[in-house]
C-alpha cells in the first residue's frame, strides 16, 4: 500500500512538472515542500523509484490477472 502511495504521488508530481513547464512555471511539488533540504527531496525520489519497482516486481509475480483479462 505504501508503494502505491508513493507512485501516486510520483506520478502526480511529474504531471504536474510537465504542465508546469507548458505553463511556464516550476509545479514541482515535492520541490515546494523539501526544497530547502535537497537531500530530502532526493530521498523522495529514490523512495518513488523504488516503489515503482516494487510494483513493477509485484505485478509481473502476479501475472495479468489483475489487468481484467478479457474485453
């Protein structure tokens, strides 16, 4: 669950970056929050990155059954 958590989040930031940067301005969230403490902000990413294959990892140990198989 804390996996999932973190790839919201991720995924979420990085949205938003990128409509930042059409926007011509900085949505980098977590760089809001931790920007002052750059090894946080790091840490942060490293934990989304290690969530991601976590999930990665998980899914292909699982197999396809949870992607609703069938059309």
């Amino acid at each position: 669950m804390v996996s999932f958590v973190l790839l919201i989040i991720g995924g979420l930031n990085w949205g938003l970056v990128g409509l930042g940067g059409f926007a011509g301005g900085n949505w980098n969230v977590v760089n809001m929050i931790f920007g002052s403490w750059p090894t946080l902000e790091w840490l942060v990413y490293v934990l989304v990155g290690l969530a991601a294959l976590w999930e990665l990892f998980m899914h292909k140990k699982q197999g396809m059954g949870g992607m609703g198989g069938s059309m």
